[in-house]
C-alpha cells in the first residue's frame, strides 16, 4: 500500500465535516429528515478521512 500526504487527506476530512455539520442544520432548519441521512453520510467520511491522515 502506498503513504499518502496526510495534509490533503486531513482537510478533505475537515471539509467533509462541515459539509455534515452544514446538512444537518438545514435539516433543523427545514424540518427534513432527507438531509438527517446524507449529514450522517457526510459526517462518517469525514471521521474517515481524518483518522487516515493521523494514521499516514
């Protein structure tokens, strides 16, 4: 397996973050449970990503 650069790794971690943090406002926000699904989508990638770049 190859080692990546764990800087590219840990802000597409973060971004994916946000994004989850962002989706699940807008469904407080809307009163959608649709976005409840893609924030927790989003919310796992990120943890993923970010416990990839500490491993890396």
């Amino acid at each position: 397996m190859t080692q990546q650069d764990p800087k590219p790794l840990r802000g597409a971690g973060i971004a994916f973050l946000g994004a989850g943090v962002a989706f699940s406002a807008a469904a407080l926000a809307a009163g959608q449970t649709a976005f409840i699904g893609v924030a927790t989508a989003f919310i796992a990638l990120g943890v993923v990503f970010l416990a990839r770049s500490r491993r890396g």
